[in-house]
C-alpha cells in the first residue's frame, strides 16, 4: 500500500508541474486513474476560473511515468470558454431590474 501510494504521489508531482512549466499556475491535475486495458495513467487537467474550477482536459502517462499524451492549450482554452458559455450568472439585482434590461432571470 505504502509502495502505491509514493507512486501516486509521484504521478501527482510529475503532472503538477508539467501543468506548471507549461499551461500556468491556474492549471492543476485531477484525481489521476489508471486504464488498465491501454496501461496509462489519465490523468484530468482542471483549470482555475473566476466562476469556479473546470475540467479542460487530460494527461496521459505510461507506467513509467512518461508523459504520452497532452491536451493542446489552444484546446483547453476552447473547452474552458465554451464552458463559461454555457454557466448560469448569479446576479443580486431589485425585482424587476433585469427583467427592464430584456434578461430573463430565474429568481431562487
């Protein structure tokens, strides 16, 4: 279990800062998991936004450890701004404010 768990960690830091010296500080790894039918570790690529953390894409590591695969940054910037899209706003506004401004709002 001990031997597993330094190998995770490792994965972690490996991945950390690959993200780290090449996408930037708002870039960070997921949960790594491992595909045992294609033996590489995947690892999720999440990203720091002002409306929250999203997922923008993926790493993919042998079992040596060796980077295989990166998402592009072009294609993580694509996944993340199409994301923020598509999010809801939350906007404290007087009832009847937005409605004036042509927005339809859902009121909670």
């Amino acid at each position: 279990m001990a031997r597993q768990l330094n190998a995770y960690k490792k994965l972690k830091a490996i991945s950390d800062q690959y993200l780290l010296d090449n996408i930037g500080e708002r870039a960070v790894a997921g949960a790594p998991r491992f595909n045992s039918e294609r033996r590489t570790w995947i690892v999720p690529i999440l990203c720091e936004t002002p409306r929250g953390i999203l997922p923008a894409g993926r790493l993919e590591l042998d079992t040596n450890l060796n980077m295989l695969y990166a998402t592009p940054k072009s294609d993580m910037v694509s996944a993340i701004e199409e994301q923020l899209r598509r999010l809801p706003y939350l906007v404290f506004a007087e009832e009847g404010e937005l409605q004036a401004k042509g927005i339809d709002a859902i009121t909670i």
